[in-house]
C-alpha cells in the first residue's frame, strides 16, 4: 500500500490546482460588474479594503541584501516579498516575488488539464505565455535556476542569475531556464508583455550572455512587464479595483474548496493504504447522504463522519445534498413530461468532489506522481534489474506485475512500476509489455542489467524467452533464477511426483476442509484441547504443507530421538483429530454422508503407509523450510545464501541413505499414539496400523516364445516403500536443486569480489 503514502505537500498541491479551476460557474459569474443595488454596499466596504490593505504592508519584506559570495542560495528568500521602488530599476528587478516549492511535481497540472478537458498525460508547457487564470500557477513554477553543483551541465555561467551592485548581489527572479530546449526566458514578459523578444521566445546565444541579460534588464517593455507583475501582486489592476469583493468572495471560496479537496484526497490515501473498497452498490447519490440509515460505502462514509468535525466539509455537503435534491426533483418533474414526447433529457452535473470521476481522477493523477518518483529514483540509481510473473485475478484476466529493483542510497529498493493485462504470455508478447511499461516511465532498455524470472519457458527459454530477448538487446546482460521461488517450485514438484504423495497432501486438506466448513464438527474437535488448531495446506502458500502437517504429526525431532515429554505431547493434534473423527462417526446428530466421510478419513490418517510420508516429508521439511525462509528475507547476502544451498543439498543426500531414521521416527509415533489410545477405553475401536499391509505378489504374463516365466523379486513391503517412494521422492528433489540453483555456482562465486571473507 505504499503507492497510496504520498506527501503532504503532493495532496496540497492537487487541491491548490483543482480548485483553482473547478471552482463553478458561479464562481465565474460573480465576477461581472456589481449590480445597482450592490453599489451601496461595495463603498460601505472601502474601508475595510482600506484597512486590509494596511495590514498587507506590514507583511512586505526587504530583499535587498548584501552578500559576499557569488553562489548565493537564492532558495532561501523565496518567501520573502520586496519593498518597492519604482524609480529604481535595479530594485524593480528585485522585487519579483515567485515561489518555486513545487516546480519540480507538477502532480496538480495534471489535474488542471484534466478539468479543462485536456489529456491527462499531456506535459503542461510552462515556457509559453500563460493564460490569465493560470498565472498564479505560472509563477509558483518559475524561476526555474540550477546549479553547476545540482548536476546539470549549464551552457553558461550560473553567476548571471544575480545582478552585481557595488557591494550588492541581487538575485534576478526573472531570469528562468529551459533545461529541456537549453534556453532562457524572462518569467515577467513571457506572462504581461506583448512586445517580441529574445528572452519571450528563448534566449540561447551563450557568447554574449551577459551583455544581453543586461539590456533586456533596462529595456522599456521589461520594465513595463515589471510594473504590471508588481500592480497584480497588489491588486492595483482594473479588475480588482472593479471587482475587489467578487474577488475576494471567489478567493475565498476557492480556499474552502482546497480545504475540501485536501480531506477527500486525504481518505483516499487512507482507503487505498488499507485496500478497501472505495464505493458501495447503492445509494451513493449526493440527495442521499443526509439518510444515515443508508450504507453509502467506505469512501462517503468516512467524508461523512469528518464533516462531524469539520465546518467547512460539512458545509460543502449540506450544500451539495441541497442542490442535488433541486437537481433530482427538477429531473424527476422533466423525466414525467418527457414521458408523453420523445425529447431526450441529460443528467447534468454538479461540482460535488464527491463523485466517482473525482475519486478515479485523483486515484489516477496519485499513481501517475508515484510513478514519476520511481522514475527519478531509477534514474539517479542508473542502471536495474527487472522481475516479471503472470497471474490470473478474480475475473480470469491474466495480469503481469513487473517490478523494478534498484540501489537509489547504497540500499536496494523494489518497486512495482506496473500491472499490465496481457492476451499473450509468450516470450515475445511479455518483451513488448517489458518495454512498453518502461517507455512510460521514461526509462531506457539498456539500462535493465540483469532480470530475475522463474523456470517457465517463456521467461527463461534460451531461444524465445524474455531472458533471451533480452540478450539481443542488452550487452552482457545478466539472468538470475529466483531462487526462493525456484526452491518452492520443486517443493512442489516433489509434493506431486507420485501418488502416495499427492494423496497424502490431499487428506491433510480435506481434514482441515471437514472440520472448517460447519461448526458443529470444528466444536467436536476443539472439545478436547481449543488451542490446537489445523492448518490448511494450500498450493500457492509454499510453508503451508509445513505448517500443517506439523500440527497435526508434531515435529521429525519427537520421534527420531524419542523426546516425547508432555509438553511435546501437547504440540500436535493427530490423536486429537481421530478423536473427533470417531465420535463424528459414531454420533446421531450427523447424516449418514457425514458420517461416513468422517469414517472414511479416519481409516486413512490410521493408515501406515499415511504416518511413513508424514515422516518423510517432515524431515525433508526440516532441511528445506529455513533455506525457503532465508533466501526470502529483505537483506539477503549472496555467500550465506549459497552456504545455506549448499548445506541443505548435503543434508537431502545424507537424508537419502539413512531410511531407517524414517522407520524409526514411524515406529515411536505409531507406538506412541497406541499407547494414547489404549488409555482411552471408548476408542478401542480405533486401529492404527503397525506395519504396511502385505499386497499380492503379481504375476507377470508370459509371452509367446518366452520359455521362463519372469517373477517380481520378492521383497519387503517396507523395502519396496524404500525404493519406490522414498529414494524416488529425494531423488526428485535433490536432481532439481542440482538442476536450478546449483548449476549457479559460476555466477555466484563472481560476488566473492564483494565478500572475500566470507569465501
């Protein structure tokens, strides 16, 4: 959920810009000539303006200031406004008061030209003349002034960004630069003169930079652009000397509607943090909210318990629920006439902030300034690594998430930059998705020095893979298995390869099933001992087969060395889970499916061949778990990693010649849990096998010309488990270790580079 933790300065700044230009017609309107009958009150309000005025002196600044250094941070007086001289031209050029805090998150321009029906992926181009109503945002843009030190290569002396005077240094504000194009502009002509010019157009003669900034700087229209920078800044022009109090009333009720928005997209960075759902089924309509009896959906229901506390929201819904019941009942009274004719009638819309296509705008406009981030993360790290998989979600799409990693402050960073819905999972396809998401993000192909995929064909593949496609492109680029993934994989692999096996995983989880799904049958179960819980084993949770098998036949440690004290006693749920399967079995307030379902799992968790995999698996378990837990930790180190492969692959094989450790461990369980049993004079009717049942010898059919008939070689049936399911399961384990982690020893050993004391 971290895509949703943006700043307090990102939300600020979308509702600064939203508001500004979804502020209503009515806003607009407000701002014609007063009406006659207005007269009267706009003199009797001449001296509060008056006085108003007064108090906005006190707040001007000086920034005239002496400085001895040249590489004066002009950063620091960027709040600071100028007193003014207007017969000074070097004062004149000092008192440009422009704010730049945001000039590089332009997250609030997108909305901007989202609500004046512009695209929302088109680049504002604040290096042209503004319009009027973007000219506060003009300048909160500008001046743009880098530094040789911000590592930008500048086709010119920093210093001409200050005006020398005698002892003095003056910062010009006006002076901004294009880093794109490579140009300069003056801010103040670009946004009030209409006179042609070098510094309007872009400036780029770099051999006489100085001399022309210098006459630029006393030119007449500059001035002029000046004085009317300084009379909008004092609101001494024609339209706030006409209209001052429709102005104010608009600024005002711009504020509140940033106050709004600032809370909405507040709750929205709370609801996709916690990954609720945004909007109910029903009754989401504004005329509606007043009825709290009503389930109006995570997002209105929180804005709604806000506006408890807040005024100004809830003043914005009170008046947004008023004007949505004029606007329903008006519709309502149409949609009748419109009955008898064949006149279509429209919705109409209303400026609520509270609406879908608000809560879709800024949900889009917050991942769209997150990816930006990544970007220039990505970019001051250089160079990355990719890691691509696909999945289907609820609705049957097939989805690729791809995630970038990067070392951005000498730590490595992950982060998912996309999840694309893709038609085609072939190698080709997935390539062209790669590419394509990482064009978004303005990120070059040959900077992806290694990649991080799983054993399929279509991202490993030598020939049509993505690994190989990326290998075409990208010099001495670099696959790496993921290797808690491989490892889960042939876990899994294992877990499947015959059918004792499969069968066993499978009545683990049918056991958990019978008991979860009513809750008369989990209360017979948990009659004994409440705390001993099932565990469901499922096949994407890869430690889940561990944890449940584990809770129900205890740990391999138990039963090889016989440490069976009663607080080891109390820490699996095998005899427990008989327990209740015979009382379900035998008890009249279940049918007859039940029951016998009940029967039918009891017999086989009694079976031997059931507690001889049990016992397998949990040793296999034991060596395989933590190297799964370790390679899947946030700060992995590569040599301990391989040290962990390597000893877990030692520890599979000495496992493999020692069977008897397995009969062992079977034969203290099902010893024990007799004994338990016995106690037990109700459940004699519970019988554990003691050694696997003896099966018919087969007889192999002689062929025609065979003068000798082939027989099987007689054998123990614990012998035959041996060769035909234990050798033959860590066969299959250890061949796949050797097979995809440890054919990597080449290129891991290439990092005792980094870690010589630890080869």
């Amino acid at each position: 959920m971290k895509a949703f933790q943006m700043s307090a300065n990102s939300s600020q700044k979308i509702t600064h810009f939203y508001t500004n230009n979804v502020v209503g017609e009515s806003s607009q309107t407000s701002l014609e000539n007063p009406k006659p009958d207005e007269r009267d009150q706009i003199n009797k309000n001449q001296n509060e303006k008056l006085e108003l005025a007064e108090l906005e002196k006190i707040h001007e600044i000086t920034t005239k200031v002496k400085v001895k250094e040249s590489n004066i941070d002009f950063l620091k007086y960027k709040n600071q406004d100028a007193e003014i001289n207007e017969n000074s031209k070097e004062v004149l050029v000092e008192t440009i008061e422009i704010r730049q805090e945001y000039h590089q998150d332009i997250t609030g321009e997108i909305v901007q030209k989202l609500f004046a029906n512009e695209k929302i992926d088109e680049v504002i181009n604040y290096f042209c003349k503004p319009k009027s109503i973007d000219i506060v945002n003009f300048f909160i843009f500008h001046p743009i002034q880098p530094t040789n030190s911000s590592l930008i290569s500048l086709p010119f002396n920093e210093k001409i960004f200050f005006s020398d005077q005698g002892d003095c240094k003056f910062n010009r504000k006006w002076l901004t630069y294009d880093e794109n194009n490579q140009k300069l502009f003056c801010s103040v002509c670009l946004a009030y003169s209409d006179e042609s010019s070098k510094f309007c157009s872009g400036f780029n003669d770099w051999k006489h930079t100085s001399q022309r900034i210098k006459e630029h700087e006393i030119s007449k229209h500059h001035n002029s652009s000046v004085k009317a920078y300084i009379r909008e800044k004092r609101e001494k022009t024609v339209q706030h000397l006409l209209c001052g109090e429709q102005l104010q009333k608009r600024k005002i009720e711009v504020n509140e509607r940033r106050c709004v928005l600032l809370q909405i997209i507040e709750v929205i960075k709370l609801i996709g943090k916690q990954g609720l759902p945004f909007r109910g089924d029903k009754s989401e309509a504004a005329y509606k909210l007043d009825d709290s009896s009503l389930n109006h959906g995570n997002f209105l229901e929180i804005i709604l318990l806000l506006s408890k506390s807040e005024n100004i929201l809830k003043s914005h819904i009170e008046k947004s629920i008023k004007l949505s019941k004029e606007h329903h009942d008006r519709a309502q009274n149409i949609n009748m006439k419109a009955l008898k004719t064949t006149t279509k009638i429209g919705r109409g819309n209303l400026v609520t902030f509270l609406s879908a296509t608000t809560v879709t705008t800024i949900i889009k406009l917050i991942g769209k300034e997150i990816k930006n981030m990544i970007s220039r993360e990505v970019k001051k790290a250089k160079i990355f690594s990719v890691m691509m998989d696909t999945t289907m979600d609820l609705s049957s799409y097939d989805q690729c998430s791809i995630v970038l990693r990067y070392v951005p402050h000498n730590e490595v960073c992950e982060r998912l930059i996309g999840l694309k819905h893709v038609t085609s999972t072939s190698g080709n396809s997935l390539f062209e998705t790669l590419k394509d998401t990482l064009a978004e993000l303005d990120l070059p192909l040959n900077n992806c020095v290694a990649n991080a995929f799983d054993g399929a064909a279509n991202m490993s593949g030598h020939y049509n893979g993505v690994t190989a496609k990326l290998s075409e492109v990208i010099t001495n680029h670099v696959h790496t298995w993921c290797y808690a993934h491989v490892l889960n994989l042939v876990l899994s692999d294992t877990t499947q390869c015959l059918t004792p096996c499969m069968s066993f995983f499978n009545l683990v989880q049918e056991a958990f099933v019978f008991f979860k799904e009513f809750y008369k049958r989990l209360a017979v179960y948990h009659k004994e001992n409440p705390s001993l819980k099932l565990a469901a084993s499922v096949a994407t949770r890869w430690r889940s087969r561990n944890d449940a098998i584990v809770k129900i036949f205890g740990r391999i440690d138990f039963w090889i060395k016989g440490d069976l004290s009663p607080e080891n006693e109390s820490k699996f749920a095998y005899i427990q889970l008989l327990v209740a399967l015979y009382e379900i079995s035998i008890s009249n307030q279940f049918n007859s499916k039940i029951r016998n379902d009940s029967l039918s799992l009891m017999k086989k968790f009694c079976s031997y061949e059931t507690v001889l995999v049990a016992m397998m698996f949990l040793q296999i378990f034991k060596i395989i778990t933590p190297l799964s837990d370790y390679l899947q930790t946030k700060h992995l180190d590569y040599i301990q990693a391989w040290r962990h492969v390597s000893s877990a692959h030692k520890s599979l094989q000495s496992v493999r010649n020692r069977f008897c450790d397995i009969t062992k461990a079977a034969k203290t369980f099902v010893d024990f849990v007799v004994k338990k049993i016995d106690e037990k004079e109700l459940l004699r009717d519970i019988e554990i096998e003691e050694n696997l049942p003896k099966k018919r010898k087969r007889t192999v059919k002689r062929m025609d010309g065979e003068l000798t008939r082939d027989e099987e070689v007689s054998t123990e049936e614990i012998d035959q488990f041996c060769i035909k399911i234990f050798n033959f399961t860590m066969d299959t384990i250890i061949n796949s270790l050797e097979g995809t982690i440890l054919s990597s020893s080449d290129f891991i050993y290439r990092f005792r580079m980094f870690r010589p004391s630890k080869v």
